[in-house]
C-alpha cells in the first residue's frame, strides 16, 4: 500500500514539470513550423508580414473569447 501511495505522490509533484516541458515543446515545434511557412513565402514571394499577421490576428481571437467568456 504504502508503495502505491509513494506513487501517487511522485506523479503529483511531477504533473506541473510535465506540463511545462510539454509546454515548451509545443512551442519549440510551433516556432519550427512558423519557420518554416516564413521560408516558404521568401521562397514563393508572398508577404510574410501578412502571415506573421494572420498568426497574430488568430492569437488575438483566443484573447476576445476569454476575455467574452469571464
């Protein structure tokens, strides 16, 4: 029993670390992606300011729906 319980705590303290590299992988592979579509426009001569905008437009819109849903 006790052996269970020593497991329960170890999954408890270590949830937030999870959760926080999992986090920072997201956002390593976020920015990979990002890169990548940014070459891919120099490549095809279309405006990566109007990506990079259009990135930030849809990150605003989850903004104005926590900010409508509180």
């Amino acid at each position: 029993m006790a052996k269970a319980d020593s497991a329960v705590i170890i999954d408890t303290n270590c949830a937030p670390s999870l959760n926080r590299l999992a986090r920072e992988q997201m956002k390593l592979k976020l920015m990979q992606d990002i890169r990548t579509d940014l070459i891919v426009c120099e490549i095809e001569g279309w405006s990566k300011m109007e990506y990079l905008n259009e990135l930030k437009e849809l990150i605003d819109g989850f903004f104005e729906q926590t900010e409508r849903s509180e």
